[in-house]
C-alpha cells in the first residue's frame, strides 16, 4: 500500500496533468470554430468545381481528353495519399485514418493491384511503416507549417502531378477524414488522379458554349481541381482534429478528476487510519502509566 506522502505525490501529479488537458481542450474549441468555418466554406466550391468539369468532360471525345481525366488507360499501380496530422492528442483520429488506408491497400493487393503510399503528415508515418515499408514512396513535411493551406496544397498536388505524369502509378486515391463534428470524423476515400468524370452531366449546361475549347479549359481546370481536392483535405484534417482533441482532452480532463476523488478518498482513509492508530497508541500509553 502507498504511503501518505506517495499518495499526495500522485495527487499533485495528477492535477497538473488535469490542467494541461483542460487547457489543451479550451485552446482546441478555440481554433474549432474558425477551421470548421474553413472547412464547410470550401465545400460547395468543390462542387460546383466538379459539376463544371463533368460538362466539360461530357464535350470531349476520348482522343482528345487531358491524360489527367482519361488517365493511362491501366489500373494496375495505385497510390495511396494519406493525409494525417502532424501532431497528438486527439484521441483515435489518426489511428482510424491509417485504419482506413490499411484497408484499401489490403483490399487492392488482394486484388493483384500494385500500391504505394504518399503520405501526408507526421503521425500516420509509424504504423503504416510497420507493414508497408517497402511501398512508401514519398512523404511531404507539414511540421514546419502552423497552419497547412492552399500553398501546400498547391506543393503536394504539383508533385503527384509529376509523379502521374512521370509513370509512377495509374490511379491514385486520397484517404482523410471528412469533419462532421466534434465528435465524429469519417475516414473517406476518393479517387483523385485520374479525376473521376461524373456520368450524368446537368442538362442546364447543355448549351454553354466554352471559349476558346472544352480541351483547353480541362487543360486548365483538371490541375486546379487536384489542388482544390488536396486543399479540401488539408482543411478537414484541420478541423477533425481541432474536433477531435477537444473531445479527447475533454474525456482526459473527466477521467483526472474521477481519478483525483478516488485518491483523494484513500487518501483521507489513510490518514485517518493513522490518527486513529496515534490516538491508541497514546492511550494505551496513558493507561500504561
């Protein structure tokens, strides 16, 4: 059994960690707020940016179609874009994401599909390691970034650009966490290179007529839409995990101060013990005389 003075030690202890997890979860609902403004903000733009490109896409007969939307006409080597988050503390948020990459890639190698990993933040490196060092193939550094923007997005999408372009694979997919709130972030997977077409056009843009071609502004748009993509997954990994850090150092803050009352009661059970224990002894020692 601890002693007095150990039982005070972890008591202490444990109230300083109560309030790092108290602040660590006030700062969190702080920034919440604006990264799921900016989050939710660059939703419909995106969409609107795809229901464009689906009429464009639409006009363009095979031949003639950027190799960004027909692709290389393979599907044998995929690439994986993880986009995880550079720092701890927000309970399973990673681990799902990761979870979630892991099963494409198990689901494609079953499939007799060659995968590769380009991953995205620090901490889905690790455990992806683990069992498929030999497929990373590139990571890029957000660490030295406060907050991850269109600049970066810009950076990452330019490279897997290159990388398509260069052969590297035939299709690649972007694997992060789509914010719905503070207490849910869905692991999604969606097809990024080559840029999916949708089927159905809208019959509204039937006719729009594009100047100078529908080639040249697929031309233009396809690499943007890729950035536009990226950076949507860069916002969401920003809030989810504002989201889900204020979640987890919620449930820290609750569970240091369950665990603070049970110490505290064997705490005061012990002394009590060891009053009462002086009491006799001196009363014995009394009647002694």
């Amino acid at each position: 059994m601890a002693s007095l003075k150990e039982l005070k030690g972890r008591i202490n202890s444990v109230k300083s960690t109560q309030k790092i997890t108290k602040a660590k979860q006030m700062v969190a609902a702080a920034k919440l707020r604006k990264a799921q403004a900016a989050a939710e903000a660059a939703r419909p733009y995106a969409e609107r940016l795809s229901a464009v490109m689906a009429s464009l896409a639409g006009k363009v007969s095979g031949d003639s179609a950027p190799r960004l939307l027909a692709g290389t006409g393979s599907d044998q080597r995929h690439l994986l874009v993880v986009v995880n988050t550079d720092k701890g503390l927000c309970g399973g948020l990673n681990s799902n994401i990761v979870k979630e990459a892991k099963l494409q890639a198990k689901a494609l190698i079953a499939a007799g599909k060659d995968v590769s990993f380009y991953l995205v933040g620090k901490k889905g490196r690790a455990p992806i390691k683990r069992d498929y060092e030999s497929r990373i193939t590139q990571s890029f550094d957000t660490s030295t970034v406060r907050n991850p923007g269109f600049e970066e997005a810009e950076a990452i999408a330019a490279e897997l650009i290159a990388m398509f372009e260069a052969g590297k694979f035939d299709v690649a997919h972007l694997v992060y966490p789509t914010f719905k709130s503070a207490l849910a972030q869905d692991p999604t997977t969606v097809q990024l290179i080559p840029v999916p077409a949708p089927a159905v056009a809208d019959a509204s843009d039937a006719v729009v007529e594009y100047e100078p071609d529908e080639e040249a502004i697929l031309a233009e748009l396809l690499p943007r839409y890729v950035k536009t993509q990226v950076f949507g997954a860069l916002l969401e990994i920003s809030a989810s995990e504002q989201g889900a850090s204020m979640t987890a150092m919620d449930n820290a803050t609750r569970n240091a101060g369950d665990l603070i009352n049970k110490l505290t009661i064997i705490y005061n059970r012990q002394r009590q013990a060891a009053i009462t224990t002086e009491l006799i002894e001196i009363i014995a020692g009394a009647e002694a005389l």
